[in-house]
C-alpha cells in the first residue's frame, strides 16, 4: 500500500492535486480542506490510501496519519464506500466526525449529502465502539485546549509545511506548556514551534 506521498505540488484541482515524487506526478484525491492547504511549487506531504476497483486504482490524500485512519475506517460501516467516506470527511473535520458518532449526534451525520437518518443511526451502531479511544483523546485534550484554537491552527500549518503529525502534535504540546490560550499569538507561536523542529532535522 502506497502510506504517504512527499513531493512538490504542480497542480491543484477541484477535487484532486499532483505531487511529482520521484519525477512522476502521482494524483491524489483530496477534500476541499486539504486542497486549501496545498501550494503549486511548494513541497507537501499526504498520508494516502489507496483503493483497488477492477477498473481502477484511486489514491486519496489526508493532512495526516489520523484522518486516513478515520477514512478507512469509516469504509467499514455497511454502505460506506470511499467516495462516501470522503464527502463525510468533507463536511466534518476529524475531531467533529468522531465525537459526533460517539456521542450518537445523528443530525450532525445527516448532514453530509447522501447520509439520511437511518445511515447515521447504523454509523453509530457500528463505529461508536471503534472511535470511542480516539474521542477520549478528543476529550483529554479538550478539557485543557477548548479555549486554545490556537493549537489547531499551528498544528495544521506545521503539517502544511511538511512535518509529519506526530511531530506537529509535539511541538505543539512543548510550545503551549506556558501560554495562556486566551492571548496566544499565532503567529508567534508557528515561530517558536518551527524553530522548535528545526533544531531535530
């Protein structure tokens, strides 16, 4: 299985981009959110999943490890092919996604076109179990990061420039030891936690 593809970005469409890798432009199926993240010329990192039809080989991209494993997962309910499982992806970012199926938030799931009531409800009777550790991380880091957007947003720019999840999870944790988030400047904070992972390359 192709796991990640690094490369330069040439070209970024409405639905997929091409990161030249070696010098063959590889095509990978992306959301709207992870599209936004990417540069033409710019060097990018995707975790990838690839799906085998009879007529088909289809490779899709994810800002990180954490959202290919949600993807995959999510194809495991009955019903859910890839191209559903994007469009969930589409609407809900990772952490909205599984705490609405654990905690059995079925108008949040219907809100993806293509899911009715039902099929949220055999989501949730599917996958609540199986998403459950990752809510408590959800959770656990909610209970001391809800008034911080901060981190997410340093974490997804560290990721955009290439570093991998669980180094922008890090030196997003190091960096916030002793900020309050309600004061938090961005800005400086992307500054401290790229110096950060500088000094590790």
């Amino acid at each position: 299985m192709i796991a990640s593809v690094r490369g330069v970005v040439t070209a970024v469409g409405p639905d997929k981009a091409v990161v030249e890798v070696g010098g063959v432009g590889i095509a990978v199926v992306c959301t709207p959110a992870t599209l936004s993240r990417l540069r033409v010329g710019q060097e990018a990192r995707l975790a990838t999943s690839l799906v085998v039809r009879e007529d088909s080989l289809t490779l899709y991209g994810f800002t990180d490890d954490a959202e290919r494993a949600l993807f995959e997962l999510l194809q495991t309910a009955s019903g859910v092919g890839p191209r559903l499982a994007q469009a969930i992806l589409s609407v809900h970012n990772p952490r909205t996604l599984r705490q609405a199926i654990a905690t059995g938030d079925v108008a949040a799931l219907t809100r993806v076109p293509g899911i009715g009531k039902k099929g949220a409800e055999r989501l949730i009777l599917e996958l609540r179990d199986r998403v459950g550790a990752m809510a408590d991380v959800d959770e656990q880091s909610a209970s001391g990061a809800a008034e911080a957007p901060w981190r997410e947003q340093v974490y997804q720019a560290l990721i955009g420039l290439g570093w991998s999840s669980s180094q922008a999870n890090e030196a997003v944790e190091i960096v916030g030891r002793g900020v309050d988030g309600a004061s938090a400047r961005v800005p400086d904070l992307l500054r401290q936690a790229i110096q950060l992972l500088g000094r590790t390359r």
